[in-house]
C-alpha cells in the first residue's frame, strides 16, 4: 500500500499536530515494513529543512520525503494531478485535504479550529477549506468522543464513516537522569520549584488566565515559579509579558519560546506539577505525557480534556479565575491528593500508545485501499 501523510505541521514550530504526525509514522514504517509512506508537504516562500533533522536521523527505508515548492493556495487544487504520485490512501493529518479526484482519504480532526482570533477574510478561506475537506473525506479520525460527538452534532457527515483513534504518548516513556534536570534548569533558567505549562500558546490555550491565578499562589508560595514552555504566536506574545508584568510576578513567570522535542521528557521530570487551562482541545497530549512522567495534573473541565483526563487530573473552570488558583493551591499543598493522581495519572497514560494508534490508524487505510 503506498500512503501519503501530509505533514506540514513536521516542518513547522513544535505541536502536538507535530507530534502526532511524526510519532504515528515512526510506527506506522515499523509495523507495516511492505508498505510506502510518503512524508507530504508544499511550501512556497520558506526552504524545508532537512527531513533527517527533524525526523531525528536517516528516513526508514520505506519512508520518502515528497516535498514540493508551490504556491500553497494553488497547490490545494492541483496537488493531486501535479504533485503527488499514484497512491493508495491520502492521509490528511493536519485537519486539511486537497481537492482528490482519483485518491481514497483519511482526514484527521485533532480539534475544530478556532478563527475567533483572525481577520474575515483569512477566517472564511480556513472554515471554507475545512469544511470542504470533512466533506470530501472517505473516512474520518477523530482523536476524541468529543470531536466526534462535535463534528457529527455539527456537520451532515456519515456516522459509520468515523473511527475514534487517540493520540499516544511516550511509548515507551523516557528515562531522564539529573544531568538532564539539570542542564535543561541551566539552559532556560529555571525556578527550583515550578507549575508547568507546556503548549503551543495561543489565545485558546487560556494562559493569560493561568498567569493571573498563578499570582495568588505566589502570595503563599512566593518560591514556586511558573513556566510556560512552548512557542507563543507572535500577536500573543506581547499579551502573556503584559499580563505577567501587571501581576508583580517578575522572574516568576518563564516563557522559554519553541523547545526541542528532546528537551520536552525533562520539562516534565524537572517541574512540581503540571497545569494545563486551555479552553480549545480535541485531546491534549500534554496532559497524558504529564501523567507518564509521574507529575499531578489540574486541567480545564473543558472541552475534550475531562475525557482525556478520565478521572486522573484535577478539574477547573478554566474561566475562572479563582477556581484555577483553587486548584493549583490544593496540589501545592495537598500531598495526599499529589499522590493519588500520580498514581491514577501512571494507570491512565499506559492506555495510550503511539503503536495502538498506529495499528488502528492502519486499519482505516485498509477499509479503503
């Protein structure tokens, strides 16, 4: 079976769409060594990288890079006849297809996107690309209960035609040493105690929220830091320093920007708990990796991430921002509840695995191929 995964979201900054992309590759070329992936994406202005940089070393043998400069707008028109060889399945694994005339598809819904935030004009070419690429889809992924329940309330498209498949996490979960602790605290000058946030930050990401409750934890604590690792969008950056300064939070807060994949086990490892507000997910990975390294999670009583949490994390209103000071109180000072949902984190993060989401998602090609 020959296979094309888009996979712009590879080349860009580190997300779980990323994530998602490259970790379900890896497994997909291990456990189906006969098939053909093809590592997709067109770009106009900007250069790829080199595919090994950011794979992580040498492409497996039956993985290839198809990577073409043309212009974005145009390609999703005539990618099929100009820019794609003969294939089996396409794989839409950034939300989005192409126009497919002769190619059976995949897409995958990680999360419906918020346009909230953008101007009319690039809002109605996003949500009209989106909505034509569900309807052009032979079959549809959707990593949650939730997205699936939302994309059906939401759009005229086929129940039987809809697999739900989670993401994985760490398979198998990392080992990190004190070194590692210890050089990652020197390079992004780390706080010795701190609550975690790790995540694409945008505005659905909820962080300047976060930030504000954050401040009436650090009148009790005043030795716990906050630090939001990730790359911030360049329009909300300025907002998540404004909101730090107007707290009197200072040094307290740390935004390291983009991280190295390598780095992300270690953030983990090295930060007191873990938060996680955002008020926009169709799953939440960071989440489920907390909980395999052993961390107290407090999440968003939202959206896709009370069903992701499954009982292990402690809930908030992340709209509130008392209650998210409520909870970050309660797992800084409560070490019988830390350890309880470590304990039940662990249990539920083994349920997740990159190799049962790839075997799964091998699946939904063979319905179709």
């Amino acid at each position: 079976m020959r296979v094309a995964v888009e996979a712009s979201a590879v080349f860009g900054e580190p997300c779980g769409m990323r994530t998602y992309t490259v970790e379900l590759l890896r497994r997909l070329c291990a456990q189906n060594p006969a098939d053909e992936y093809l590592l997709h994406a067109v770009r106009w202005k900007e250069a790829f990288p080199d595919p090994a940089s950011v794979w992580g070393g040498p492409l497996p043998g039956n993985l290839r890079a198809n990577l073409r400069r043309f212009p974005f707008r145009l390609a999703e028109r005539v990618e099929e006849p100009w820019l794609l060889p003969r294939l089996d399945v396409y794989h839409g694994a950034g939300q989005f297809l192409p126009r497919l005339r002769r190619t059976r598809s995949v897409l995958t819904l990680h999360h419906f996107i918020d346009m909230r935030h953008h101007g009319s004009a690039e809002r109605a070419y996003y949500e009209s690309r989106y909505e034509r690429s569900i309807r052009a889809a032979d079959r549809i992924i959707t990593v949650s209960d939730y997205t699936r329940r939302f994309l059906l309330e939401r759009f005229s498209f086929p129940a039987e035609r809809v697999r739900v498949v989670g993401h994985g996490v760490f398979d198998p979960a990392p080992r990190v040493t004190p070194d590692q602790v210890a050089a990652l605290r020197a390079r992004w000058g780390l706080p010795a105690r701190f609550a975690l946030c790790l995540s694409r930050l945008n505005r659905g990401k909820n962080a300047v929220r976060l930030i504000r409750a954050f401040a009436q934890v650090a009148v009790r604590h005043p030795d716990l830091g906050l630090v939001l690792a990730g790359h911030a969008d360049p329009d909300h950056l300025p907002e998540l320093r404004a909101a730090a300064a107007e707290a009197g939070l200072g040094g307290k807060v740390v935004m390291t920007g983009s991280v190295y994949d390598a780095e992300v086990p270690a953030f983990y490892a090295a930060c007191e708990l873990f938060v996680f507000p955002s008020t926009s997910e169709g799953f939440g990975i960071p989440v489920i990796e907390a909980m395999a390294m052993g961390r107290p999670v407090a999440c968003a009583d939202a959206t896709a991430l009370p069903e992701t949490a499954g009982g292990a994390a402690l809930l908030f209103d992340p709209l509130d921002e008392g209650a998210i000071t409520a909870a970050l109180l309660r797992l800084v000072e409560d070490a019988a509840l830390r350890s309880d949902l470590v304990r039940r984190g662990r249990e539920r993060a083994a349920r997740f695995t990159w190799t049962e989401a790839a075997r799964a998602t091998r699946a939904v090609y063979a319905e179709l191929a």
